[in-house]
C-alpha cells in the first residue's frame, strides 16, 4: 500500500495570518472597551465624591465651591482629557444633586467615531449639613 503525503508547507502560515486578521482588531477593541469601562468608573467616583461635598455645605454657593474643590482634586488618569466644571443644584434640608463631565479618549480609534468621547454621571445625595 502506497501512503500519500499532504504537502501543508505554506497552509499553516496561511491560516495564522488569517485569524490574525479577526484577533488583533478584537483585541484592539478589548482594550477600549476596557478604558471605557475604567473612564466610566472614574467619572462616578467623581461625581459620588463632589455630591458629597456638596451634601455637607450650607447653602447654594458653599456647595458650589466644595464640588468644584472635589472635582480638582479627584486624579486623573492619562486618557482623560478634561473633567468638565460640576453642575450643582441645591435643595436646601432637603437634598444636592451634581452632575459630572469628562472627556476621555480611547486609546484606538474607533472607525466613524468622534476621537474624543464624553461621559455624563448624575449623583443625587442627601444634605448632612445641617440640623
């Protein structure tokens, strides 16, 4: 009996090539996708600190002040762009509700997309600072 042999000198070079082409895009969109999420995460932690401050000031404009002072001081990470000025409204004995902006950019371009992109977080806290 006569063995015949597969000759399979270029395929396997051929089939690396070709999931490489579908792994590296996928993986590539793993990474934003990751910086999404931790962008997204920074901006809550932002927000949930400002709300904070807010909650333990006395009136509209102290408020202001303590959002704006926490939003400044709150790091940020190298694909932040800006952390946009806190959007503070004030219910006296009641509650103080802040908004938070921040613009990020992934690290790999999304194809028909804006390179900056923006993530919006809205935190409502009671205020403690008063009797």
């Amino acid at each position: 009996m006569k063995r015949l042999h597969k000759r399979s000198r270029g395929t396997s070079i051929v089939e690396t090539i070709a999931g490489l082409f579908i792994l590296i895009p996928l993986l590539l969109a793993l990474v934003d996708v990751a910086v999404a999420v931790l962008a997204q995460t920074a901006n809550d932690a932002m927000c949930k600190s400002a709300a904070r401050a807010a909650a333990e000031s006395q009136n509209v404009g102290q408020a202001e002040a303590a959002a704006q002072t926490a939003v400044d001081r709150f790091p940020a990470a190298g694909y932040i762009i800006s952390k946009g000025r806190p959007q503070v409204t004030y219910n006296p004995n009641v509650s103080v509700r802040v908004i938070t902006e921040i613009t990020w950019r992934p690290p790999v371009q999304i194809p028909f997309s804006p390179r900056d992109l923006r993530f919006v977080t809205d935190v409502t806290e009671p205020v403690v600072g008063t009797l």
